[in-house]
C-alpha cells in the first residue's frame, strides 16, 4: 500500500501542532507530509511574541527546526502560498506555480489581523501585532517616535502596549467598548485592570470611535473620534481582532460561515471530505477560537479522524489566565453572569489593588465563572469546579476571600476525575500525572519534563503539585524531605533554625536539633549553612570534622588522592607576569597543568604537604584561593567586552571582577557560576550559568538559573536594562534567598524549576519585595563580604593547621603508591584499567594511543 | 607475648571526629577520634577507589555504626571492625591502637 499524502497549508502553532501529533502517532510509517507556508520561517510560538521585545530571539520562539522535519521526512515549503486548490484532481498550486497533489488537505490558514475601516488607516506608521515581520516594522517605526498608540483594548492589544512601552514610547490604548479585556472581564475587573494600567503610565481611552487619521500638529498623526475629542500619535498598532483566513476556502468552493470562517463538523472535517480545517480559520457551532488550546485540540481530532480514531470536537473552555502589563488577570467560564439567575459573590480590596468576582449556580452549589484582577491563585481551583463540575466544598466566598487565620478550603485533587484536564496547553490529565508519578517522577522538574506540564503558560503549577503530591500520597510514598536520618528537617529548616537561635557550631544544632553523631550528608550540608550564614574560617577546630576532604586542604582531591589547584584569576584576567609564576610553580612541582572551562588555570598531581608550600608561591606571587573545591562562587567567565572588542557595549571584564571579587567565598548549597558578556553575541556563554549578565545599549540584561553540565538549562531573563547598582542589589538577594530556601546540592537549575510561581514569584520576592525580606537578604550578604578572607592566606600563616597537611602524621615519607606516565609532555596519573573497570562496573572500553602526539613544525 | 607500641604522635595532634595517617611497619594506618575521645585504627588504603585516602574521609554515623565514609567514592568502613558496609568484599584490615600518657600508640 502506498503512502497517504497530508498537505498541511499553514505552518503556524497549530499547523505544526497537527505535523508533531502525526509524527508521533504509530501509524506514521503510514503518511507523508508536505506543509506550506507564506511566512519565511516555520511554526513558532505567537503566544509568547510579546517576550521578543524584552530580549528573546527569534530562535527562542521558534517551535520546530528544518532539522526536525527533515529526520521526521516532513517536507516543508516556506515563502510560498498556496493559492489554488483543485478539489476534484486533488492538488493544490501555489503561487510560485508549484502543484502538490494530496490524499487529505488540511487547512490551517489562521487568521489576520482586523483593522477598522478608518481612513487614514493606510499610512506608513500604522502597523499591526501579528507576525515576527510585523515585530521588526514596530520597532524600526519606534525608532522613529516618542508616542504610540494601540488601538483595540482586548488581550492582544495590552500586550502590543506593553511592547511600545518596552520600546521606550509614551503608550495609549484607545478601546471602542466601555472597558479593557471586554470579551474576558466584567465591569469590576475592567475599572480595576484600568486603574492598574493608567499607574504604569499608560493611557487607557475607551469608548473612542476613530474617525480618521489625519496629520498631526505635535505628532505625526491625529486620530479623530467620534466624539469630538483627538489624539496625537507618531505611530498606530492596530489590535481589534482577528478576523479568519477563508480566502482560499471561500475562492474554491468550501462551505463559509456567513461572518467568515471555514465550517467544519465534529471531526473537524470541511465540506469537502477529504478537506480538514483546524485551528482561528475554522468555525465550529458557530464560533471562532481564538486561544492556542482548541487549536491544539482540533489538530488532535484531526489527526484522530484521519488515522481511523473517533475522537470528537465538542466545543473548548475559553478560561483565561494571564500577565498584562505586569497586572495578573484570569476569566474563567461565564465571567459576565450571563448565566439565568445565576449569583454572584464580589470581593475588591482598592488598596491592594485586587478584584474577584465568583459566579455560582442558582443553588449556590457549582463554579459558573469567575473574574480575577491582581490576585489570580484561586485560577486553578475554581477551574476545575467549573471544567469538572464539582460541588463547590464549603462556602463559595471562602474561595476568592484573602486568607485569614486557619487554611483556605483546598479543592481536594482527590475529588477531580481522572479525566481532568490540569494543563490546558498541552492537555495534561490528572490521569496522566499519576502516571508519570508511579513512573518514578517524584518532583515537579520530573513531571514537567515526563509529561510537558507547566511547561506551556505556567498558570496549572500550583494545582500540578498538588496532584502529584496526592499520588505520592496514594503509593504511600512519604514525602520526605529530611536532611538525613540525623535530622527531622529539611535544609530550609535547619536554616531558618542556624538565623533565628545564632546556632555557631554542629555540635550546638545536632544537640538541640537533632540525634546521633552525624553523617557525610548533614555535616558538609550544615558547615555549608553556618559558613554562609556567619562566613566563620572553615577550618576551625569545631568546623573541622563537617567538611570534605576538598575543603580540609583546600584543594580538589583527584582519584589518586592527590590534589589539584586551581588558583583565583577573576574573569580570566592574569598578567604576564602571574603567568610566568604559575609556569614556574608548575615546573618546579611537576604538576600536570590544564585551563578549565572557567578560564583559569588548574594544576594536578600536587602531593598534601606539597599544597602548602606551593600556596606560600601562589601567594608571593599576587594570587588568592580560587575555591575549585567549595560549594561556593567558582568563576564569573567574561569577554573581553568594550575595552577592545569593535562590538562591545559594556566593559564585561570590569563587571566580571566586581562580581567575582564581590561574591568570592561566599558558601552556598551547591556551587554557583556566573558570567558577563560585553554585547549579545553572548561569547561569555552567560546563559548556561546560575548567573549571566549580558551588556545591552541600555544597561545590563540579567539571566538567572542557567545551567549547563548534565541537565542544561537555559537561563531565564529577569531583569532588563539595569544600572550596575541595580544589577549587584538584585544578584545579592537572588544569591541569599537561594541560600535561605534551596535543598542541600540543590543547583540554581533545580531549584527554579520546582519553585511554585516559577519566575514570576522570584521577581516578585527579589525585585517586588513580596515576602519582605529583601533588605534582610542584602545585610545577610554585606556580612559575608565583610567577613572575607583568603582561606589559604590564614591557613599557611598557621602552624598548627599546617601540621595536617603531611601525607604521615609520625614520618617525613610521602605516598610512595602514586605512579605516573608522561603524556604529550606532561606528568599524568597511571590509569589502572581493571580498577576502572571496576568503578565504571563496565567492560575496558577500548582507547586509541594518544600519548605521543607529534609536535607542531 | 605482650605486644610492643610505638608513639606515633601527641594525643594533642588529633581533632574530633577526623582521622590522621600514620606509617607503622611499611604499612599506611588511619587513625581516628571520637566525640568520647576513643580512638580507632584502620588502612588507609581504599580498596574501592584504589587509593591511601581513607583518612581524609568524614567521620559518619551510618545505620548506628560509626564509620568513615571514604572522601572518593563515599562507601562506608566501620572503624572498629573495617567493614565495607556497602562492598564487603572490600573491607579492610584494623589494628590495635591506643592512648597511652598523652601519646597515640600502635602496635
């Protein structure tokens, strides 16, 4: 049997949506794709367009890659549209002339962008916010101007605010209807969201009907309304709506809806058979969708249909939760009260700027819908009652009053089908959850990358923990997070414990909180809290026993139990005279000498009463520990920035030695890196560290819990633009708070990705100052700063410490066990392969002979 | 036959909780010290990681035993019998070891 042939004419989210559902089905082997699309670029993601102004690329929204399908043997055409379909012959033509014949077409046109017939609409500064074309016209025309206006107030339009504003413009938003997010908010919401807006220096016009656009006197343009009054603007996005793609159906013959829109059934089928529409150019009942999530579900039932399933369209949930403007605004359901003689329950705080308004059942016992402004964390609950038709447990004020004394009643997860769907954007059961959990996913990183929750707009995480939560529950797993079985708290505890009763010492905790003697787990993990909470010499007669080896000496141990050094070189400046030291050190020690990834240099072989004799060197020579072996601030990496480089913005060095020479030392749960980088070429690779800095034309971008190694992760950007002083009061908290609150060994990495909130609470802690600590967070780190000092400095200058770092406590002998090759040069570790073999409990993996490499002519 | 011990080092010269090593008769010790001032004496050879690292390791109480877990790959010796607890194949040799007047003695 011959392939059947899919032409996809559309590579936008839920085109590409319908190609990956495909591509994974078990039937693939049966297919083939061909998708076209008019735009230059394939499928990325316009729900998060608005990030590209505050510095994501093109390549960070790009959904798929040419690679993809190319190994998934999906054949795409871009820049070219498909303007014919033949439905008889079964092909398509394009404009290029190109003819695709196809066994199924599916339509996923999307939709364009309504601009109101205004005269005046023509001119060359009046744009709008669809495609990353239309991003690169808004700002090449910001370039040129001091206002902008937006005209349409809905969910799209705040955002193409926002973006203006971002852009440096003084914004207005001019709404034809009485209130912003009219579709979304009642009239409470809308007052308040307004409010909110207008603080932030936006204007907000309603209800102006736009007559013309005419010259301006002080700006570019005049808009005149309706109503007499007028605006000047340099530039218009429009954003009132979208109206669907039909052109190609309508031309050739497809059934259309009588206010446009490609009709299809239940199965997502047009009124041609063999012709599907899916995604904003399909009408279903009626109605045009214009949210991600039923596109999504219609490419499923598409693509269910074609591969002989039966899965239908039944209609999608338009509840809503999201950022504008930095205002938190979520619609669940019937957010208007449309509903007959349904009730409703209000709640405004002006003060704290929050409205919420319920609306129930008639018999006061089910969720109807709902209207939130600036405080959205019922979202997830009271979905959920609507989505699962669950009685409302206890009294529905409960659930959108403020917390009191005494817990809020928790929805139980418990009383939720399996069937409920938790994350909205990549359809995620509660089902699925309990799969993934029995699956051995026990933490929330595990279940976003096992199951894609979360992992789309965020707004399901605090109800995906509490599903897996209950499933750990329901296997009997005991959600344990104790240090060791010497204490009953989690590190966060211990913590707040050391902070709150000045505890200076493990004995003093372990006594008073704790049993036993204490283990390799709970006494680095304590002398780590006590360091950075008092910055104490770790060496310290009653620190000694808590640390590792690498921090009794001070040194790396390697696998043969010698050391390696890795002296402080901050941002990987040295000068030619320290690197002449260091050659000499590392002649003189026969030590096997490498650069490590963090542009210093490390030296391997040293022998323990060779450290101390090699760091009075180091010392004479200018340099100071570089604590390779601490969980604590290894390198800040930089570029060599402004001071030479044709394309640096900033002088990346100069930050990069504040910032190590500021943060050097400092302990924390696990290690940390950072990096700064003059410009966005980004050659300080700051976006795989715990901390990039990236220089822009306007001040520094902030990245934070970059990782690179094992699990890399990119760093997310959290702050744009800043000043120096800004950027170093933001770095201090962010560094103390994950002190205070990470896990023991737990990476910046880690840490974010099972924080509940995500991002957007840690901006809220570190730059809102939501919990109200942050001038506690900085006066945490001024004390570690000040407390400072060379550990190898204090300890070479002690002689009682120094005694221990003798191979043998009653001879003057060294190790006589340690053996080494020459390889290329260099001094290197005999490697005993059957150990190895051991230790890697594998089979000798075989080598080719290296060791003698010819020398360069 | 009574045994004959030798000064290895001052009482003095041991921290809590740590271990020192010690060449007695061409062979590698590691001596350590507890809370209760009771001192122990194993190789300080690693069997598991193929090196005279054990001294260096952290004292640890590990299922009631004390032990040190050793600074390579973190299995656990007991310090009074030697025992791997992880690889008991690997366990190590103990040797007779004391305070006497202020000194640290082995036999």
């Amino acid at each position: 049997m011959s392939k059947q042939k899919l032409v996809v004419v559309g590579n936008g989210m839920v085109g590409h949506k319908f190609i990956e559902n495909m591509v994974e089905h078990p039937d693939y082997a049966n297919y083939e794709i061909v998708t076209f699309s008019e735009e230059p670029r394939l499928a990325y993601d316009r729900v998060q367009l608005s990030y590209y102004f505050s510095g994501k690329t093109v390549d960070d929204l790009m959904l798929t890659s040419p690679d993809y399908y190319n190994e998934n043997g999906v054949r795409f055409i871009v820049n070219d549209k498909v303007v014919a379909i033949d439905s008889i012959n079964n092909k398509i033509v394009t404009a290029n002339g190109r003819e695709e014949a196809y066994d199924k077409l599916i339509l996923a046109t999307g939709s364009y962008p309504f601009v109101p017939p205004v005269p005046g609409r023509e001119q060359a500064h009046c744009l709008v916010y669809r495609t990353i074309e239309d991003l690169e016209a808004i700002t090449a025309s910001a370039q040129g101007s001091t206002v902008g206006v937006v005209v349409g107030g809905g969910l799209l339009g705040l955002e193409a605010a926002n973006a203006l504003k971002n852009l440096g413009l003084e914004a207005h938003v001019v709404e034809f209807a009485p209130r912003l997010m009219a579709v979304q908010l009642d009239e409470g919401g809308g007052e308040l969201l307004r409010a909110k807006i207008e603080s932030l220096g936006v204007g907000v016009h309603t209800e102006k009907n736009t007559t013309e656009i005419v010259k301006g006197e002080t700006c570019r343009y005049r808009m005149n309304f309706a109503d007499g009054s007028h605006l000047e603007t340099d530039m218009i996005v429009f954003s009132a709506g979208i109206r669907p793609q039909d052109e190609l159906a309508r031309q050739f013959n497809i059934d259309i809806g009588p206010r446009g829109g490609i009709q299809i059934n239940n199965y997502c089928q047009t009124s041609i058979e063999n012709i599907y529409a899916i995604g904003e150019c399909a009408l279903w009942d009626n109605k045009i969708y214009g949210l991600v999530a039923p596109g999504y579900q219609m490419a499923k039932v598409a693509v269910s249909h074609i591969t002989g399933e039966a899965v239908e369209f039944t209609g999608a949930d338009m509840s809503t939760k999201l950022k504008l403007l930095g205002v938190d605004v979520a619609s669940i359901g019937d957010a208007q009260a449309r509903t007959p003689n349904c009730l409703s329950y209000t709640y405004l705080d002006q003060h704290k700027g929050v409205y919420k308004r319920l609306v129930v059942s008639p018999d006061n016992k089910k969720v109807l819908g709902a209207v939130m402004v600036g405080d959205v964390d019922a979202y997830g609950n009271l979905l959920q009652m609507m989505l699962g038709d669950i009685e409302i447990p206890g009294t529905p004020e409960a659930f959108i009053l403020p917390a009191m004394e005494g817990a809020a009643p928790a929805l139980g997860v418990d009383a939720l089908p399996d069937s409920a769907q938790i994350c909205s954007c990549h359809s995620v059961t509660k089902g699925d959850i309990f799969e993934a959990v029995k699956g051995g996913c026990t933490d929330l990183s595990g279940i976003k990358s096992c199951t894609k929750a979360v992992t789309g707009c965020g707004g399901c995480a605090a109800m995906t923990t509490q599903v897996m939560n209950a499933a750990l529950t329901e296997m009997g797993v005991e959600v344990n997070n104790n240090l060791c079985e010497h204490f009953e708290y989690t590190r966060q505890e211990l913590f707040d414990i050391v902070r709150s009763k000045k505890i200076k010492t493990f004995e003093q905790l372990i006594n008073t909180h704790g049993q036993g003697k204490g283990c390799e787990i709970c006494k680095p993990a304590v002398g780590s809290m006590l360091a950075t909470h008092w910055n104490d010499y770790i060496l310290a007669d009653e620190h000694l026993q808590l640390q590792d080896t690498n921090d009794v000496f001070l040194a790396n141990m390697q696998k043969d139990g010698t050391y390696s050094v890795v002296p402080r070189m901050p941002a990987g400046e040295v000068t030619p005279d320290q690197l002449i030291a260091l050659g000499q050190i590392g002649k003189e020690f026969n030590l096997y000498t490498k650069i490590t990834g963090g542009q210093r240099v490390d030296f391997f072989g040293a022998q323990l009463h060779e450290l101390p004799i090699i760091w009075e060197k180091l010392i004479d020579a200018g340099f100071e520990t570089g604590h390779a072996y601490g969980k604590s601030l290894r390198t800040v990496k930089s570029c060599v920035g402004s001071t030479w480089c044709r394309y640096g913005m900033l002088d990346s060095v100069s930050m990069a030695v504040l910032l190590e020479m500021r943060y050097k030392g400092m302990r924390t749960p696990h290690k940390v890196k950072m990096a700064v980088s003059g410009c966005t070429r980004e050659c300080a690779e700051a976006q795989s560290k715990d901390v990039g800095v990236i220089a822009t034309d306007k001040g520094w971008n902030l990245y934070v819990c970059g990782n690179g190694g094992m699990k890399p992760r990119h760093a997310d950007l959290f702050a744009s633009d800043l000043d120096d002083e800004t950027l170093i009061k933001y770095v201090d908290r962010f560094y103390m708070f994950y002190s205070h609150t990470a896990d023991r060994l737990q990476r910046t990495s880690v840490w974010m990705d099972n924080m509940e909130g995500g991002l957007d609470y840690l901006k809220s802690v570190i730059i809102e100052d939501k919990l109200g600590i942050c001038e506690e967070l900085e006066a945490d780190m001024q004390r570690i700063i000040d407390n400072y000092e060379c550990e190898w400095k204090k300890t070479i200058n002690s002689k009682e410490r120094l005694k221990r770092f003798a191979h043998f406590i009653n001879s003057d002998a060294t190790d006589d066990t340690l053996a080494y090759v020459a390889e290329r040069g260099q001094p290197r570790a005999r490697i005993d392969m059957a150990a190895r073999a051991k230790i890697g409990k594998g089979e000798i993996i075989k080598t080719l002979d290296i060791t003698d490499v010819a020398e360069p002519v | 036959m009574s045994e004959v011990w030798t000064d290895i080092c001052q009482f003095s010269d041991l921290v809590k909780n740590t271990g020192v090593c010690a060449l007695h008769k061409g062979e590698q010790i590691a001596i350590f010290i507890d809370d209760e001032s009771q001192v122990y004496a194993i190789s300080n050879y690693d069997p598991c990681g193929n090196a005279y690292v054990l001294s260096r390791g952290i004292v640890s109480d590990y299922k009631g035993k004390l032990t040190v877990a050793s600074p390579l790959y973190k299995q656990h010796f007991d310090l009074t019998t030697g025992e791997c607890l992880e690889e008991p194949k690997n366990s190590v040799k103990t040797f007779p070891v004391r305070i006497e007047a202020g000194k640290v003695q082995l036999a």
